[in-house]
C-alpha cells in the first residue's frame, strides 16, 4: 500500500471520528465564556455570555428525534453573583425560562421595569441584587432551553433542552454545592417535564442534578416535547387536554428527584386542573401550596374569557410576589 492511499486513509478515519464526536463523548457543557459584565449592587455582579456544549448521540434512547450523531449547541446564560471580595453564596436558584424571559427574577425581586428577553439583551438596573438575592445569600442564574429561542434547540428534538439545562447545572456544581431548579408557568411546566423524564439524575453520579425544586402555577402539568409528546408533535407548551401529572407520577426516582415545592394560584384550578393534584396524598419529598392569588397576576378578563360561563369571580389585589418570596 502507497504511502499516499495509508494519509487518505487515515484522513478518512480522523474525519469520521470528528463527526462522530457528539455522538461518542458524554453530554457535557464545555465551556463558559463570558461576553458581559455588570456590577450591581450590595456587592454583586452580573455576567452573561455562552454556553457551548454537546448533547451525545447516545441519548437518543431519552431524547426523542435526537440525530444519531448528538448536536452541538451555543446558548445564552447569565449569572448573578456575589462579585469577588464579598462572601461566596453556596446556593444558586437557576430559572427555566419563560419564553426567554425571566419571570421568576422579577418577581422575586419585584423589578420595575420589567426584565424581559434573553441574557444579551437584558438590562438591569444596578439595584437588582438588592433585597432578596443579597439577603438569603443566593446566586442566580438562568439558560435558553427553547426551540425557537436557543438556536441550537431544533424542534424535532426539544427534548435537547431538557439536557441543556441538566448539564448547566452540572457545571454549576462546581461553585454551587447547592442547586435549586425554578420556574413561572411554562417555566413550571417544563420543570415538570424535565423531573417527569428523569433529567435531574446525573448520568456520572446518578445522583439529583438539582436539590430541589419550585413551580409556580405548574400543578403538575406538562410540556408536550420529547418523550411526553409519545410520537405526536413536539409543543413547548401544555396540551389543551392533557392530564396533569400526579405526584408519585412526577417524583418516582428516589435517588435523583429533587424536593419540589409546588404552588397553584386560586385560578388555577379554573385553567390549569389544579384540582385533580391537589388531593393526592404527597411523597415525602414535597409539599403544596395554594394562594390566594391569580395565575401570573392576570385580570379576570384572561382567566375567565372562555370559562365559568363568563362570570367574573373577584380576585384577591395583593400581589403574589410576597407570597413567592
């Protein structure tokens, strides 16, 4: 053999294990960068750029429409954290978007304006760590999950999210001994999802990703992506008949779920089922509350437009945020 054919065929070889590298290597977040900074107040900053990193191909087993060679991906996150000098937090509360917002951090903090849209162009106001996140001592953080807003999320397979978000915080884990997995609405929906399908266990560890876990106005209901999808369209939203998810059906893995605090707002049990979870006998690793408040602090007319015959049930005024808090 010509010492010309042995170099093509090595080349084609090395060219062959390149494409297939998503598919051989371990999911993984492989770097961090940092595009922005900001200091904010009471001793913290903000810090936003990229997370790059590859879902393998070996997960096609979990991840519906997956392509036998993984994916590569490059999504935004930010992070608010104490900045160097001030003491370190051990817990970060990382938010699963809403529609690429951050709704949880608003309300959390009460922030006005508004905080809306992905990490790049999100402003805020140098008082943001104020209050809340400085006085409990948390980090906070959040990362594109979405088709349609991670560009790398293709809609054939969104459950590629779901892995997105599981190894962010596994590179989290480096810092954070602590991690507390959160969302508002279809933010509570795909938190739902992500511990439904068994993405909070670590595939090195086989322990919980996230220690514990809050949804606001979720009530055991669902996205329909990935394995909940069962073959159909995938749907970064609740099926309009879909049955919410009982308890034992979301936390059915010991060694990996985390503890989940649920809410539902009184107007949830209009639009979102939240009667047929809330009289189950819950597992150990849970607790439930409902409050008096409506579902994202809507007006009667978008809670009440197409049900209870139109009739218009007074809401309670007081914003839900201390509640949250």
């Amino acid at each position: 053999m010509g010492k010309r054919m042995v170099q093509v065929i090595l080349l084609g070889v090395l060219t062959a294990l390149m494409a297939a590298a998503p598919a051989c290597a371990a999911s993984r977040v492989t770097r961090l960068k940092v595009n922005g900074r900001q200091a904010l107040s009471g001793g913290y900053e903000r810090v936003s750029g990229v997370v790059r990193g590859v879902v393998a191909g070996s997960e096609r087993g979990r991840i519906a429409g997956l392509p036998a060679a993984g994916l590569r991906y490059a999504v935004q996150f930010e992070l608010i954290r104490p900045a160097q000098g001030s003491p370190r937090s051990r817990t970060v509360l990382v938010e699963a978007e809403n529609r690429g917002s951050p709704l949880l951090l608003d309300a959390l903090l009460s922030l006005d304006p508004l905080v809306a849209g992905p990490p790049a162009a999100a402003r805020y106001q140098s008082g943001t760590a104020k209050g809340f996140l400085r006085g409990q001592g948390l980090s906070y953080a959040r990362v594109q999950w979405q088709t349609g807003i991670a560009a790398d999320v293709p809609e054939s397979a969104q459950g590629a999210g779901e892995a997105i978000v599981r190894d962010f915080g596994r590179r989290l884990a480096r810092r954070y001994p602590r991690r507390v997995l959160a969302g508002v609405s279809r933010g509570a929906f795909f938190v739902d999802t992500f511990i439904a399908e068994g993405f909070n266990r670590d595939p090195e560890s086989t322990r919980g990703v996230y220690q514990d876990a809050l949804t606001v106005d979720g009530a055991g209901n669902w996205m329909a992506i990935n394995q909940l999808a069962r073959g159909g369209t995938q749907v970064p939203y609740l099926r309009p008949n879909g049955r919410p998810l009982r308890p034992r059906r979301l936390l059915r893995r010991p060694r990996s779920d985390p503890f989940l605090v649920d809410v539902a707002a009184y107007t949830d049990f209009y639009r979102l089922r939240a009667g047929l979870t809330d009289r189950d006998e819950l597992p150990g690793r849970m607790v439930r509350y409902d409050w008096p408040a409506a579902h994202q602090q809507f007006g009667p007319e978008a809670i009440f437009a197409s049900c209870n015959g139109r009739v218009r049930i007074g809401l309670n005024l007081i914003d839900y945020h201390p509640y949250l808090r």
